[in-house]
C-alpha cells in the first residue's frame, strides 16, 4: 500500500467519529449533583433550573421585559449543560487516558503536557527532581463538532502527533448506571510520517455524586511494536486501563491511572500515573508522577522502562468557555 | 438501537482499515534485499542465490558442486540446501547444528552468519564483508523461530 492510501486510510478511523449517526441530547442532569453550586465563579450544574429555550427563539413579547424599558429584547440562548462544571469530571483527561466528558458544540480547550526526562531517582533538588533535564512537552487542542462530539489534535516534542475523537455514546443517568464513550484516535511518529498507531476502544465512568468518578478504559492499540508483524508475535496491545478522580477539596483532586496490557504487545512495565490537581476558573493544574514518559495512547501501551523509574510532570488545561 | 449500531459499524470498518494499513514495513527492515521474507524459498532466492546491492557474495558462489568442490562440504542451492541445513550438523565444529528449528540461538547457521566467538573458521560470505544486514538476520531468525519450515 503507498504511503498515500496508508495515511488515508489511517486517518478514517479518526474521522469515523466526527461524523456521528445522530446528534446527542444535552445530557440530563448529572446524577447527585447538588444544585446550586457555584464553585470559583464558574456556573454550576443546577438540577432545578428551567429547560432550555430552542436555539434561536427571540424574546417573548408577552414576558415581561428587564426593568430597563428603554433596551430592546435580547435574543434567548440555548442553555447548553455541557458548559456548566461537572464537578466529579472537571476535565478531559485524567493524565493519559480520557474521561467521558463532553466538550460543549462549536467551543474549543487546550491542554499542555509535561514530562521531565531525567528520573527521579537519578535526580534531586540540585536539578529540581529532573526540571533542568529538559522535558517531553505536548500541546493539545480539543473541538466540540456537535452535542456529545468531540475531536482533537495532540502533538509532543518528539514529533508525534495524535488526531483522535470521542462520541457520547450513553450518558449516566437513573436509568443508565455508566457513562460510555466511543473513542478513536491515530499516531504518527515524524510529524504523522511514519509509524502509524491506531486506537480504538471505549471510555466507561461511572460519577459518584460531585466528589468522585471511576474510569475504565478497553483499548485495542495497534502497531505498537516497532518491528513488522513479519517479525514478531505481537504487533498490538490491548489494554485495560482504569482510573479514579477524587475530590478532595472544593477544587482540589488526586487522580490515579493505569493501563494494564490485557494481550498483545507488552514489553516494560504498566504505565501507572498519579498525581494532584487544582481546579481555578477554566484552568486545571495537575502535577504528577509516572513511571513512564508517554502521554500518547501507543507510548501508554508499551509502558515503562523496566526498574523503578518515576517521572515528575504537569499538565495544564484550560477551557475557552 | 440504529443511530449506535451505525457507530459501532463504522468504529469497526475504522478498525480494519486502520489495522491493515499500520504495520511496519518488512522492505525497510530487509534493506539490500527488500523482498525478503521469513520463508526459505525466498531466503533461498535473495540470500544464497543474489549478490545483493550491498555488494554481499551469494552463498552459492562457493556452496556448489557445480564445477568445484563445494565449500565445507555444503552444498545450497536450490531444491538441496533445505535438506543440507535443517536439523544437520557442521562437520567442522562438533555438536553444532545448522538449523534447529525453533531456536534460532543454537542455529550454527546464524553463528556463522553473525561471525559469534564459537565458530570454526571464518564469518559468511567469506572475506571482508559485506555481510548480511541486522534488518537480513533477524529475517532469517524468524524463519528459524516459526519453526524453519521449507515454505
């Protein structure tokens, strides 16, 4: 196959979710949600609130207007509840791997990574735990195509680039204990030139109230091994990740994942990540603590160096809306 | 149901095409010789019959009873070679085996190949080089491995 059709036919798998079989409902109200919670200036989901006009519906003459007699009617806006802040999933992502939840439509969030190269082990305070050793950095921009889809673009400083997307596939609510989202994403090392690994699998969570949220996470990543599948046993790995994001304080989490290698490729140790997050405005800040260096879905796959190397890093997110 | 299982059905359709399309390619690893594959007939083909474009010596150059005492005594070419290497031993180097199915390590074939410290006179092809590549070794490795079938 030329390298042409081998891009092309790399990317469907990333595009087969942005162009979902229908458009998603807004979610219904999040299950143990306290109405009413207004949490550093950000709207809160509120149980209570009224429906949402209809997109577009302009003021009602009959409805009395603003005490300002003098200022016209302004236009209603569709109140989408994806915009507000789920306090039990506050953000995209848990460290590497995804939470289910959804990027409001036409709105876009950024996401910056960070991986100190050296150690902690062979490091200390003179080079601030592997800070001065240079880092693995990744930025990542995210788009909500449509009510429950999302795409993205995440590319780190050794020439990666991941193009992935997600679609909510069930939201949790009384009668749906879980939330599940459809997820597919390819990698390309050398700026998407070479060594193509594609992700599919699913984004299972399941909320408990506002303070935490569970993860699991069945993916099948392919082409993990470096050699050709003329060579080798494995050429893919499926793993099953799962995570926890707690809330300790009112914006304060600890978050903690791992990708366990169910089959296939499986070379290193499992890619385990932990660390604490403050919550401010439309900003997250996550210090944390792997055992490996991958931030992308492949690297996730093939773990860690073997031996008991631990990372320091950070991730910043923030959301334009 | 319909709008998931149309999901489902293209996350799969994504899934096969993306799993045919994204694998290293064999061609790069096999270098000078990029139709090499982990079978003995084309090792036969590219390896013992071709000089490649390395420059490296065909095995049969030597390894033929063609107008000349073959070399060592083994005779590879075609339609004979399998016989001569696969579960036999060297007559230079006792209890040395030039193909062990399934173990590549204890292959004489690849020590010589390789040029190990435990082999009875000199690295294949004979000479200064070149030699066979990394990415032509692990090729034949892999033959061995899966069992050193005559396919």
């Amino acid at each position: 196959m030329t390298r042409i059709r081998t891009r092309i036919a790399c990317v469907l798998i990333a595009l087969a979710f942005a162009i979902p079989a229908r458009a998603a409902d807004p979610p219904p109200s999040q299950a143990g949600q306290s109405p009413g919670v207004a949490d550093n200036g950000e709207r809160a989901k509120d149980a209570k609130k009224e429906p949402p006009a209809p997109a577009g519906t302009p003021a009602d003459a009959s409805t009395p207007g603003p005490p300002d007699a003098g200022a016209p009617a302004a236009a209603v806006q569709a109140d989408d509840p994806d915009l507000d802040v789920n306090l039990a999933q506050p953000d995209f992502m848990l460290s590497a791997l995804p939470t289910t939840l959804r990027v409001p439509r036409n709105r876009l969030t950024f996401r910056l990574t960070h991986r100190f190269n050296s150690p902690l082990e062979d490091s200390g305070i003179g080079d601030l735990w592997g800070m001065d050793s240079g880092a693995l950095i990744g930025f990542e921009f995210r788009y909500g195509v449509v009510p429950g889809g999302q795409v993205g673009f995440y590319r780190t400083s050794d020439s990666t680039i991941q193009l992935f997307s997600q679609y909510d596939v069930f939201t949790q609510s009384a009668r749906m204990p879980v939330g599940i989202a459809a997820f597919g994403s390819i990698e390309g090392t050398d700026n998407f030139t070479d060594t193509y690994s594609p992700t599919i699998g699913a984004v299972i969570s399941r909320e408990i109230g506002t303070r935490a949220a569970i993860y699991a996470h069945p993916f099948w990543v392919n082409n993990t091994n470096p050699e050709p599948s003329d060579l080798v046993d494995d050429n893919s790995t499926t793993i099953i990740g799962f995570g926890l994001r707690l809330r300790v304080l009112s914006a304060t989490y600890f978050v903690v994942e791992a990708a366990p290698r169910a089959s296939g490729y499986a070379p290193g140790t499992t890619h385990v990540s932990f660390g604490i997050e403050q919550r401010a405005g439309g900003h997250l800040f996550q210090l944390t603590f792997a055992n490996n260096q991958g931030t992308t879905l492949a690297n996730v796959a093939r773990g860690g160096p073997s031996g008991n190397n631990w990372y320091l890093g950070f991730n910043l997110a923030r959301k334009f809306f | 149901m319909r709008p998931i299982r149309l999901s489902l059905v293209a996350l799969g359709l994504a899934a096969t095409l993306a799993g045919a399309a994204c694998d290293e390619k064999l061609s790069d690893v096999a270098g000078p010789t990029p139709n090499l594959v982990p079978t003995f007939s084309s090792i036969q083909q590219e390896i013992f019959n071709t000089t490649d474009s390395s420059g490296r010596l065909a095995c049969i150059g030597c390894h033929t009873d063609n107008g000349r005492t073959p070399a060592g005594g083994l005779v590879l070419l075609d339609g004979r070679s399998y016989q001569a290497l696969v579960g036999q031993a060297s007559r230079f180097k006792a209890g040395a085996i030039f193909v062990v199915p399934g173990d590549p390590n204890a292959s004489y074939l690849i020590h010589k190949l390789e040029g190990a410290a435990d082999i009875a006179g000199s690295r294949m092809p004979r000479g200064t080089g070149p030699f066979l590549t990394s990415g032509q070794m692990q090729i034949i490795r892999r033959w061995i491995e899966l069992g050193a079938k005559n396919d």
